[in-house]
C-alpha cells in the first residue's frame, strides 16, 4: 500500500481514455473538496452559508469555459447548465443533479485528503496523533476496495465525498461528452444545489427553468447503490411546560417536565429505535432533549418507507402526548408535527424506465446493481414531487459525516461511466 500527497496529481493527455477519466475526476474531487460548504442549520438565509458560493462560482465559470449554454448562478445558490443536443433524434432531455454543501456534523474546512493507491486490505491509520484509525473490523466494506485508490481525510475533518463526489462525477461526464463531439446525445441538463445536508437543498429549486424530463441524483453511497425509494418523514417537537416547586414543598405540587419528557419517550416502542431497525423498518428517533424542571423540549425525527405505517406512526406520537396531557393535566405537552419528505417510489413507478435503464447501464460498466431503499432522503424525493421524477446513484463515498469518511477512486470512475452509458442508451432507443 502506497500514500501521496494529493498534489502531485496531474493530467498527462498521454494516457488511455480510461486513465484520463481516472484522472480526471480524481482532480476534480480534490480540487471542490478544498473549498468550505459547510451549511448551517441554524440559518435562514438561502444558501445557509455564504461560502457554498465559493464553489458556485467555481463551478458556473468552468461550466462557461466548457461552452455550455444557459450556465446560471441564481441568488439562492443554484448553478443550473445546458448541453445542447447535438442529433436531431428525438431523445429525453435528461438531469444530472449533485449537491455542493458538506455537513454541518463535522468541520468541512482546511480538508486535508490523503490519497492511498493500491489499498492492502488492512487496518488505515488516518491520524497518529489522535490514534485514529478505519479499522477493517468496524467497517468490513472496506476490504472489497482492496487494489484500489482510496482517499482518506486526517482524522480531524469529513472529506465532503458526500456530495463533491457526485458534483466531480457529473463535470467529468460533461467535460468527456464537449470533448468527445462524435458522440452523439440529446440536451442534457445539470445542476448543483446548496444546503441539502440542512434539508433545504430544493427549497428554491426552479423544475421549470431546469427544464428535465427526468434527473438523476449523484449522492449515493458504494459502488452499485440505485435507490428510488426513500423514507417519508416527520419532525416531531414535543414542549412540556412543567410546573417548578422547591423540592423540600414540592409533594402533590411539582410537575417535573424532565421527568414528563422520559416518560412520554417511555410510551414509545423500544425496538422502533434507529438501532433496532434495519432496511424497510421505520422508527422514531429522539434527536435532542432539552430543558429544566420548568420546561423542556424534546425533538424526534419519524421514519417509515410505507406510508401506512408512517401514518400510524405519526398517531402514535399524538396519541402519546395526548395521554400525557390526561395524566399530566390539558396543555402540559404541546405537540407540533410536520411532515419533511415523502417517499419517491410513488413519483417514480409511473416512469420506471429511468430505473431499468440505469440498472441496465450498470451493467454495461461492469457494476453489479444493488437496489436498496434509502434510509433517509435525497434531494430527488423532494424534487420527484415537484414534477422530476429523479432516482439516486451511487456516488462511491462511504461513512459519510464524519472523520472516518472515504471515497474510492475507481467508484467514482465507474459513476461517471454510469451517467455517460445512461446518456448514450437513450440517444440509442428507437
């Protein structure tokens, strides 16, 4: 197993085609990773952060210097583009949509990514000083990458693979079809949308001035991932107004809201914990609990790929606070609920070509397909519900938000692989 600097990365026009791709996204990766995009939850400002501009405006004036047409940067942060078609065919116009903000989880600055070639397979130490490691025995996954170019953070940042490997897969297929005019496409469209880490990421998204008669999303996780299913979900916030009486006088007069808050998450079902649950199990998930014996506020997210079941679920939390406001007395606990996002497989089945032809160009790039629901949301199920139906591919990129986060190189080569045959197999239908 050999590491290098990131810096010596350059693109030689002397190699094969598949080396120059290899390259090629790889320089791009690094290059949008250098940049902070960082969104901020706690904003209400669109974007959430100024500084997802900066690589905006990257990104628009490489997207002009390749000739696109309508290249556009709006004042709420998206970059939309055009590759006019160059057939007379008629062929869909077809979407390709990355997100340029890193999570707020975990620091997205000063990025320092190490590049390791040839992977042994074996345990990576990712900071000496930290004793911070990707141990094979806690992400198994990783072995299958063995022979492969991985790149690393330094154990003090997230990489931000989630989603500027999905970002440098689309400019590398859009680079690869300016260059290479003989192949023959219909109008392609592109776009990179801020604050989807803060769940903002299409709140100001135009579908009409994108102009796609369906779209992809770039930001799945390993090689293989084609998601069109996702889970519906609903934030939940629970205030509990206690009542606060010295202690030493508080018999039959203290009503503690701490305590109200454990039991109303008492009433919920243990095993509908996120660490009970596994592939289309839904669950209620406490995210924060705050507060004193005056008054607290506990947050829950709700999640279930059936919407059936998401419904009840959403009745079992109103049930819940319900039956508190009985024992506790009426108004103890107000309950606000509100959905966020909605399952895409309702949106997609009524197109699911654009399902079966992106398995299919899996496939043909060698990539075995792996559908899986998603657990949690992608820009696309919102998206599918405003008009563009648009599935999610696999973005190469694994422990996304954290400082363990990594992204395989030949992954990302295989990504951009998959949106070029997708393209080509529909300028080749009859």
């Amino acid at each position: 197993m050999t590491t290098r600097d990131p810096s010596d990365t350059v693109l030689r026009t002397t190699y094969p085609v598949e080396v120059l791709m290899h390259r090629n996204v790889l320089e791009k990766f690094l290059r949008y990773v250098a940049i902070d995009t960082q969104s901020d939850e706690g904003s209400e400002t669109s974007p959430s952060s100024a500084k997802q501009l900066d690589l905006a405006r990257l990104l628009k004036k490489e997207l002009e210097e390749l000739g696109l047409k309508n290249v556009s940067l709006d004042q709420y942060g998206y970059v939309m583009a055009e590759l006019p078609a160059n057939t007379e065919k008629k062929i869909p116009t077809i979407g390709f949509i990355a997100h340029m903000d890193t999570s707020p989880d975990m620091p997205g600055a000063n990025v320092k990514p190490r590049i390791i070639e040839n992977y042994d397979g074996k345990d990576i130490l990712l900071n000496k000083d930290l004793d911070l490691w990707i141990r094979v025995g806690d992400f198994p996954e990783i072995k299958q990458y063995k022979g492969q170019t991985l790149i690393v953070t330094d154990g003090t940042t997230l990489l931000g693979a989630d989603d500027k490997a999905g970002v440098a897969e689309i400019m590398t297929a859009i680079e690869y079809l300016v260059k290479h005019p003989e192949i023959k496409h219909g109008t392609i469209k592109v776009a990179f949308t801020p604050d989807e880490e803060v769940g903002r990421g299409v709140d100001h998204f135009d579908v009409e001035k994108f102009g796609a008669d369906f779209a992809y999303t770039m930001d799945g996780g390993a090689i293989g991932e084609l998601e069109y299913e996702n889970f519906n979900a609903a934030m939940a916030t629970i205030t509990i107004q206690g009542r606060n009486i010295h202690p030493g006088y508080a018999k039959d007069r203290m009503k503690n809201a701490l305590l109200i808050g454990m039991e109303l998450n008492a009433l919920l079902p243990v095993e509908q914990r996120p660490e009970f649950t596994v592939g289309y199990e839904g669950f209620f998930h406490i995210m924060r609990f705050d507060g004193t014996v005056e008054k607290a506020t506990v947050k829950y997210i709700i999640r279930d790929h059936d919407r059936t079941k998401f419904e009840e679920k959403k009745r079992f939390m109103t049930d819940a606070v319900a039956f508190i406001n009985r024992k506790f007395g009426d108004g103890i606990a107000t309950l606000e609920l509100k959905d966020q996002y909605f399952n895409m497989r309702e949106k997609v089945e009524p197109v699911f070509h654009i399902v079966e032809t992106a398995k299919k160009a899996m496939e043909l790039c060698d990539v075995e397909p792996r559908v899986v629901p998603i657990r949690g949301g992608t820009d696309g199920s919102r998206l599918s519900y405003m008009g563009l139906p648009c599935p999610n591919i696999f973005a190469g990129g694994h422990n996304f938000h954290g400082k363990l986060e990594y992204v395989v190189v030949e992954s990302m080569e295989k990504a951009t692989a998959v949106i070029l045959k997708i393209i080509d197999l529909y300028t080749k239908k009859k």
